[in-house]
C-alpha cells in the first residue's frame, strides 16, 4: 500500500511539475516584454519637418537665385526675404513660389525646430572620417570626427537600407557639406525621404545626383545639372541653383502639424508591451497559484 501511494505521488509529481514552471516562466517572459518594449532602440528617428514638409526648396533672408532651365518638384520659398530670380527660365512643379508670405514664414519656424531635433539625435550609431567617399553605410545616425567638415568627394556614398523602406539615416555636422563630383547612391530599398543632412554652416553640392533632405545652417550652393532627390532648406542663407532638378514630390505625406512632432508618429513602443506585460504578470500570479496548490496536494 505504501508503495502504491509513493508511486501514484511520484507518477503525478511527473506531469505536473512541468506545469508548475511553465506558467510562471512563461509570465515571466512575457513581463519582461514590457521593459524590453520600451527600453530606447538605437535606431534614428524620422525629422518631422512640419510645415517645411512641401518644400523641395527654401531660404532664409536673402533670396532664392537660378540660372538655366532649373526645374522643381514641391514649392519653392523665401522668408523673411522676398527675392526669387530665374523663375522663368527655371519651372516650379507640384508646389507654389511663396515670397516672404505667411506660408514661407511658418516653414521657416518649423526648419528650426527640424533642424535642432536631427542634431540632438541620437545615440551615434558611428563616428565617419571626413569624406564618406566609397563608404556603404546602414541606417543610423552618423557625425564626422571632432563635428568637423564632411565631403563626398572621390567615389560615391552608398547608404543600404537593409530591406527596410523606413530606415532613416541622418548626417551631423557642425561645419559644411560639399559633395565633391561624388554622388549618393540608395541601396536595399532606402528611400531619399529619411536621408537628412544636418549642415552646420554651408552645403555645396555638385555631385551628379543626391540624395536626402539638406538643412544647413546658412547657405546652399548647388552645381551645375545636379539632381537632388529630396530638399535644399537654408535656414540663415541664400539658396543658389544652376540648371539642376529638385525633386522632393515623392516626400509629401499630408502637411501635418503647426510644429514637429520629436520623432516619427505611430504606436510607441510602451503601447505595444504595455498589454503584453499585463498579460504576463497574470500569467505568472497563476502559475504560482498553480504550483502552490499543486505542492499541497503532492505533500498529502
């Protein structure tokens, strides 16, 4: 008899061990989702440019000046200076010419603050040399060494979204942008849409083609038949184009907020692991329960 009760205890003590950790462990995990979800990722934001958003070109107070047959893609705007020359010859597409109006005005208050978000962002994902020339880089956030001057000048940049077409990229530099005769080049679906250059003081470009959203602090000078996919937005400066094609029309999401968001809208993160850690920590209540009570019937 006394056998028989040993074994019948041990046969239970079999299949309901199991049990008794599973719960708990499983809740466990799934607490942990919690903190796992809201811990910060190091991948970089998105810059909400707010109303600059429409904008494939935009100075500061001075004045927007063509040569040639320019063509552009988005509106073009001057705030508070009021002088556009050169349109016509150069064409203005999928947007309006805005001179020191209201429009140009707000676009202008949301550059700032565009432009302060890409240059606080981070953690930096790495510190590059000074000319991005031949360098393939994945998304992140990247500054030159010591915030210095950044050139792409010898042979192209080639920015790999590793199959993500939201992966964001942005360049930080407290001193100029010149592209050289060098160009930027999208690999594994990046898009010229989350490509932002955070220009410090000037940016000239005379690549072939670029790509990405320029937001310098002062001036930007664009070469000779250049094709920019994105934005030139100069915030303290003239903006001077020769013969080129700006093309931001594949960037105009609806014209959002009076003032950027701080990063990229959708659900947060905290929202996505708050029910899964709930649901967990319940998970856990009862398998301890379960195990509790299953102990008291095994020690009978």
């Amino acid at each position: 008899m006394t056998t028989n009760n040993w074994q019948t205890g041990w046969d239970r003590a079999r299949f309901e061990l199991p049990l008794h950790w599973f719960c708990p462990l499983l809740g466990m995990g799934m607490v942990a989702t919690i903190f796992m979800s809201a811990m910060p990722v190091s991948a970089a934001t998105t810059v909400n440019l707010g109303r600059s958003t429409s904008f494939a070109v935009l100075a500061g107070p001075a004045s927007v000046t063509n040569t040639g047959p320019t063509t552009v893609l988005g509106s073009l705007g001057v705030y508070p200076g009021s002088a556009v020359t050169g349109f016509p010859p150069g064409t203005v597409s999928d947007g309006t010419i805005h001179a020191a109006d209201g429009v140009a005005a707000g676009a202008q208050t949301d550059l700032i603050t565009a432009y302060n978000q890409a240059a606080a962002e981070g953690p930096i994902t790495a510190t590059e040399p000074a000319n991005l020339s031949g360098l393939t880089l994945t998304p992140g956030v990247y500054q030159t060494s010591s915030d210095g001057a950044l050139s792409i000048s010898g042979g192209a940049l080639t920015l790999n979204g590793e199959g993500n077409p939201n992966a964001v990229f942005i360049f930080q530099t407290g001193s100029s942008l010149i592209t050289g005769t060098s160009s930027v080049i999208l690999t594994g679906g990046a898009s010229a849409c989350n490509v932002f250059w955070q220009v410090g003081s000037s940016a000239t470009l005379d690549g072939a083609t670029f790509a990405g959203t320029v937001m310098a602090m002062t001036s930007i000078t664009v070469g000779s038949a250049v094709t920019v996919d994105g934005r030139i937005l100069a915030r303290n400066g003239d903006v001077t184009l020769i013969d080129d094609h700006i093309d931001a029309s594949a960037c105009f999401p609806a014209v959002s907020s009076l003032v950027p968001d701080t990063g990229a809208a959708g659900t947060s993160q905290i929202a996505i692991g708050l029910p899964l850690g709930l649901g967990g920590l319940a998970l856990l209540i009862a398998g301890v329960s379960v195990a509790a009570v299953s102990r008291r019937r095994l020690a009978r």
